[in-house]
C-alpha cells in the first residue's frame, strides 16, 4: 500500500481499513518471504520494493531466487541454522543479526503464517547481535519495586517510569480502557516540553474495534518515523493463499494513513504501545511518543514487552485481591440481615427493620419495599407515587431476576423528575405472581471528565482537508454528565440474585407457618393429601442421586480417572439444580392459591409477545414457525395470565425440540359467554388415555431423560384459570402434537 494522499483520506471508512492487510511495511527495514524449493532449500517469494535500496536488488529480480542469493552466504550462514526445518512460530522472534556484502546491518526477525515463511530485517547500526543482558537488570528492578506499590496506579507509573528509561521516548503514558472503550490515563512519565496527559480521557472512537482486536492479539506495535512512504510487497499476492499477506504479527507491519495523521496532528513523530491483556482481555495501552523519529531496537522492545506482560499480571492479581475483598464484605452484610429476618413472623416487618444493612448491602442512597398497599422507605428515596410508578414500569418489563441501571432516565422517561436520588436503580422482585418489589436508589453523581480532545469534535470543518483523522486537536477539553449514579459492581448483581434466592425459602417458611392459620386450611390440606406421594417421589429423586453420586466420588478419591469424577460432579449438579427448581415451583403454585387477583384489560396480542420474546433464549437457533392470529382483549389478572400463556407457549416450544420446523398456531374464537384461546403445536403429543392427568400437580406423561420440567407447569395453568372462572383442557393426538386451549369469560 502506498502512503494515501491527504486530500484522498475517508475517515468513515477508518474503521473497515485492511490494517491485517495493509500489502506494504514500513521502510526502516526490507521483508521477504519465503518457501521451501526442492533443491534450492529456502526461495524468496515475495520483497518489499525498497529490497534495492538495503541490498543492491531489484525486488522483482529477487523472486524465485534462493535466500542465500539475495542476503549472501555469510548472512545465510548466520541464519541457516534457526530457519532450517520447520521450526518457526506464528510469532515473530529474533534469530540473529547480519551483515550483507554492502556493510548494511540488519537484526532479523522470522515467524510463520500463511503458509510462508517471514522475514524481517531491520536496519540498524551495530554489527554484533542484539544485546539482552540489560533486560534481566530492568525486570528485576521494575520486580523490587513491585511489592511496593500497592495501588494499580503506582504499579502503572512505576512501568512508565521503566519503559522510558528503555525507549528514550519523550513521552510514555499508561492508560486503561472503560467499559465503554475510552481511555483514562493512569500514569505519565515525560520530558520537560511535552505535553502532559495525566487523568485525561482518550475518546473510545480513536480506536476503532479492528485496532483494538489487533491490540489484544499482538502485543506490540511500533511506528519509527510517522512521515514514512510506506514499502509494497511484490508481487501483491501470498503466493499460497492468493490474498493479501496477513501481517498481524509483523513488526514491519505498515499502518493506516488515518491513524499516521492522528500521530502528526498530535506532535508525534514516533510511537510505540504496548498491549496489557488482563484474563485475555485489552485492559489498557502502555503507549510511548516522542517528537522526532526514533528507533527501538528489538532487545529493548522485548524488555518493554516483558515489562507489559508482568504489569498485566500485577494487575490481575491486584483487581482479583479487591474483588474477593469486596465480596465478603457484601457476604457479611448479606448474612448479617439474613440471621434478622429469620426471627420475627411479620416477614415484611423484619425487611424493614435490617433497612440500615439493606443501604450498606447496595451502597444505596435509599431503599423502598413495596408489597400490595404497602410501600415502605428509608433513607433517600422518591416520593410514595413515584415509587409506585416506578414499579409498574419494571412490572411491564418482564424482569425475572435483577434489574439495574446508572442511568435511570435514560430508559425511564418519568426518571428525569428522580434524578437527584434515583439516578441509579437496583430492584430486585421478591414475586413471581405480584408487584413485590426492593429497590435500591443511588443519588446522581455530576462527574466532570477532562477529554484530551473534544470527543465529539472529529469531523472537520468545512473546508478543511479531510485527513485530519479524529481529532483536530488534543487540547484538554471538560464535559461534566449529570443524571448517572455509580455503576453497580457485579459482585452486587450475582449476590443481589443469591439474596433473592434466600428470601424466597424464608418466604417460604413464612407461607408453610400462614398456611396452618389460614381459612382454607381443610382445602389446602385435602390438596396436599392429593399430591403428597408424587412430592415426596420428586424431591427425594435429586436428593438420593446427589447422596448416591457423592458416595461413587468419595470411593473413586484415589482413582485416576478424572472424566468419570467429572460425570459424577456434572450429575450432582444437575440433580441439585432440579431440586432446587422444584422448590420454586411448588412456591409458585403455593402462592397462586392465596393470592389476590387484580383484574384489568389485557390486551393479548402484546402479553403473548411479550412471552414469546421472552422465550428467545430458550428457542436459541432453533427453527420455530409462529402463526399467531389476532387476539381479543381479555379482563383478567395480566401478571397471572402471562404466567399461564407462557407456561403454554413453553411447553409447545419444549415438546417440538425434535421438530424442524417446529409449528406453533395461536388463535381463539368466542363460545357463547367465553373468549376461549388455542394453543397448538406439531411436537410429540400424549395419549389420551392419561389426559385426566395432565393438570395435576407433578404429573408427567413423558419420561424425564426425553423432556425435563417439575410436572408444576399445568398445574399452575389450571389453577389460574379456574380462579378467574374459566376453563381449561387439551387434545392431541401421540406423535403427531397437542392442543391445549383456554377459556376466560367475557365478563368478570
């Protein structure tokens, strides 16, 4: 590729730029590539056209010539040895230095890719091999400070301290990446006249996502001379693949004109990064600049490469350190306010009684229960009827688990008026059935972030030549962002979910010690006499097979078999994880029979939707043929009948898994004083002659090694549709689908 011209430069295409194939290297060194010829050992298949300029060669005479030929017998010699065979890596590495018969010295980098061999020789002024010796000193220091620097920023500035004393550059900076991609810059270290950088933010567009993969799989990159012409590789093609050589690892690698323009509108004539991958991941840059074109030569690359990689590693183990820190903290709180709300009968009552943790437990502002009529609050919080708005939002959303958010207004329209106390929100439903909710407010923290740059600013104005790349300048430039809270650590979402899981079994507690006081008492336990045997069948299952799989890996403890350890774990999981699933439902069903219904119109086109979207991950890549026809309008329980349409839509969506496509019809039609609705599918149907089970309470009329489910599905239809005096039952015939349909009277 040769240097675009700067009239010619499209900053909307920056982003789709071959930098992988960029067809050229930069010119303070030559590339050949190489293949092995039967007789001639390794032959030159492609050059960089500035060959002639470092060897006396045309590059087109130098194809199809044995190496020796275009570098001599004496550099040959030199490098025969590492290049013989086919021992090279798909990284480049550093096999020695040579002299050619011009007096040019060269230090030679080789790795494989492609089906070629690459050969890197940079120029450089000493005829001797590269000298490592001054890595271990370096390393060894940066290692004795280490322990020193307890913060990730003093472990950042000590790095950028270390690698400028290796480079020479003017400038090194360390930065990491948000989670929204833009850079913050942790350290600096520079010479006197450079511009400083210290805190600022690099916006996340200066890096598109291609050059950011690449960072993550090379880790380092470097840029002599920011005004070179670029070197082509001729002829064009990888003569194996007939594409474009793959340059990724590369160190001549050429680079995008946009990203050389971004360096010369920054005053920088040299850079050199080098990449800090955190659990496979881009963490951050160390990036280096200077002023002039500046060399670094391999064996100071390597060291400032060793020095990243350690960096990354104090880093992890820094992150990690805090991380489990701040865990147990939240653990302790957790359990703390778990031991209150075992000991009073009032469960809401006890919420409100550990409201000093339930702040300390979300590093909240303020906190609300809201259970039926009863909204309760504590610290700094909205207004009642705000608060109640609130939660018939998150009621619509569908959230099963934990909903959160900095940024509330922007996904609530009616949070702008919250903003003061409720920019961020963590709600947690403590019901599958109601409106139950508790909230977490986190007040608005104004944050005035100073930009290297206006981040906004990248495109030019009128006039100007489009090649100034992102950015016209890197003047610091502020912006301050109102209406954001602190972001919630997902440490408070995984055990925010743990907490909910542990307020359902004391729920449930509470709902077992109701039950005995409750007036239907007769009718309960006639119920449970009903279904007793097939409870205690499909608890204890899971329960005997997690006893029976633990015995199996205390016996197996001294074998070396680790997949047959492996299987035991997995089935030991997989029983504890029905069990627990089973508690659930039986929860659920218990609750749908005491629960109040609150009747409103539901329009059932958005409800059944609503499920539909909802089953989407369940579905994954399936092939799944919809025909929903329109639906009428119901008066009915909307949180109730959504749970029933979707148990329904579940069941068509499970029992059609070896179906493809698998076919599922919703329609509905009026019957006298009914709206009655079908649900029908092509999967595996039942018998007829066990229909009069269908709906009971842990029943199943297929095999569980065939269809998994806690046999609570039917139940709970059925259940909600008698309590809104209606109708339920199915049809179908074995192997070739079901239907199961419903009916809601027209008035209540």
């Amino acid at each position: 590729m040769t240097q675009a011209s700067t009239d010619l430069l499209d900053l909307t295409h920056c982003a789709n730029e071959p930098i992988r194939t960029p067809g050229s290297i930069q010119p303070h060194g030559f590339m050949l590539t190489l293949s092995v010829a039967p007789g001639d050992g390794l032959v030159v298949r492609q050059a960089s056209a500035n060959l002639e300029r470092w060897t006396g060669m045309p590059a087109r005479e130098a194809i199809g010539l044995p190496l020796a030929r275009v570098i001599g017998e004496a550099a040959m010699a030199r490098l025969a040895p590492e290049l013989d065979g086919e021992s090279q890596a798909s990284r480049p590495a550093y096999i020695g230095t040579i002299t050619l018969g011009n007096g040019a010295h060269f230090d030679v980098l080789a790795h494989a890719w492609d089906g070629l061999v690459i050969l890197e020789c940079e120029g450089v002024n000493r005829p001797g091999a590269a000298d490592f010796r001054h890595l271990y000193p370096l390393i060894g220091d940066f290692l004795l400070k280490v322990n020193g620097s307890a913060s990730i920023t003093a472990l950042s500035d000590l790095a950028a301290r270390h690698v400028r004393a290796v480079t020479g550059y003017g400038r090194v900076l360390v930065y990491q990446f948000d989670t929204d991609g833009h850079g913050r810059v942790l350290a600096e270290a520079k010479e006197d006249g450079y511009e400083s950088y210290l805190g600022q933010h690099f916006p996340a567009s200066d890096i598109p996502a291609q050059a950011r993969a690449l960072y993550a799989l090379s880790p380092i990159r470097l840029i002599q001379d920011a005004n070179y012409t670029p070197a082509p590789l001729l002829p064009e093609l990888n003569p194996v693949t007939g594409q474009r050589n793959d340059l990724s690892f590369a160190a001549l690698r050429s680079v995008s004109p946009v990203h050389l323009q971004y360096m010369r509108n920054m005053g920088t004539l040299a850079s050199m990064s080098v990449s800090l991958i955190v659990k496979g991941k881009l963490w951050g840059l160390i990036s280096c600049h200077n002023a002039e074109p500046c060399p670094v030569p391999v064996e100071k690359r390597t060291a400032c490469e060793q020095l990243g990689q350690i960096l990354a590693l104090c880093i992890e183990s820094r992150e990690d350190a805090a991380e489990l820190q701040f865990r147990l903290e939240v653990r302790r709180i957790m359990v703390e306010m778990l031991g209150h709300l075992t000991k009073g009968a009032d469960f809401i009552e006890n919420m409100s009684g550990v409201f000093p943790e339930l702040l300390r437990f979300g590093r909240a502002g303020g906190v609300a229960i809201v259970v039926d009529e009863r909204v309760l609050t504590y610290g700094d919080t909205p207004d009642e009827p705000a608060i109640r708005g609130l939660v018939d939002w998150l009621a619509l959303q569908g959230h099963s688990d934990v909903f959160h958010t900095d940024h509330l207004k922007a996904l609530y329209p009616a949070g702008i008026d919250m903003v003061r106390n409720a920019s961020g929100l963590l709600a947690l439903p403590i019901s599958r059935i109601h409106k139950h909710y508790l909230l977490w407010f986190r007040p608005e923290v104004v944050q005035t972030i100073e930009w290297a740059g206006n981040p906004n600013g990248k495109q030019a104005a009128q006039g100007d030549p489009t090649q100034l790349t992102p950015r016209l300048s890197f003047d610091a430039w502020r912006e301050t962002i109102h209406g954001r809270s602190l972001p919630w650590h997902v440490a408070e979402i995984e055990l925010t979910i743990e907490f909910r899981t542990a307020l359902l079994g004391i729920a449930l507690e509470r709902a077992e010690q109701m039950a005995e006081l409750a007036e239907e008492l007769g009718r309960a336990n006639k119920e449970l006499e009903a279904f007793s045997y097939s409870v205690s069948h499909d608890l204890r299952a899971p329960l005997r097979h997690i006893v029976g799989f633990s015995d199996l890996l205390i016996e197996s403890a001294g074998a070396e078999d680790p997949e047959r350890r492996q299987r035991f774990l997995k089935n030991i999981k997989e029983s504890a994880r029905l069990a627990g699933k089973l508690v659930d439902d039986l929860l659920s069903f218990s609750q749908m029979g005491r629960a109040a219904l609150r009747p409103t119109k539901v329009d059932m086109n958005d409800l059944v939707a609503a499920c539909i979207d909802k089953l989407g991950l369940e579905i994954g890549q399936r092939n799944v043929d919809w025909h929903i026809e329109p639906l009428p309008a119901i008066w009915a329980d909307p949180t109730f009948v959504h749970l029933a349409v979707f148990n329904l839509l579940a069941n068509a969506v499970k029992f059609t898994g070896q179906r493809d496509p698998a076919v599922i019809t919703i329609t509905s039609e009026e019957i006298g004083d009914e709206l009655v609705f079908h649900i029908a599918d092509n999967g595996a149907g039942f018998n007829m002659e066990y229909v009069h089970k269908l709906f009971g309470v842990f029943q199943r009329l297929h095999r569980m090694e065939d269809f998994q489910g806690t046999g609570i599905g039917l139940a709970n239809v059925r259940r909600i549709v008698e309590r809104h005096n209606g109708r339920v039952w199915a049809t179908s015939v074995q192997g070739e689908g079901a239907t199961f349909s419903f009916s809601i009277p027209k008035h209540p």
